[in-house]
C-alpha cells in the first residue's frame, strides 16, 4: 500500500503570477499560506500520532 498526500492550490488564479514579473513572495496571500501551513501541520501530526494502517 502506498500513501499519498500533498497539498493542492487553487489554480485558478495559480497562472496569474506563475513565472510572471509579479511572481514574487510579497504577492502570496497570507491567509492562503497559513491555512496551507496548518493543513500540513495537522497531517502531520495525525499520521505521526495514529500512524497510516488502516
């Protein structure tokens, strides 16, 4: 069994700053960034604490 897990932006505006002049960290939306960093966090922290057996 392999387990797979990552996180998938929104691309729907992912092309408005992709490899554009204005793709730079000033232009990440905070929120989004912190709602990402705590979803992987809380991944994290439950695979570690109950592991990945079913």
């Amino acid at each position: 069994m392999i387990t797979l897990a990552g996180l998938r932006p929104d691309s729907q505006r992912y092309f408005d700053y992709h490899h554009a002049e204005n793709d730079t960290f000033e232009q990440v939306n905070k929120r989004e960034l912190e709602l990402g960093a705590a979803t992987m966090a809380s991944l994290i922290y439950l695979v570690d604490k109950y592991g990945l057996t079913p």
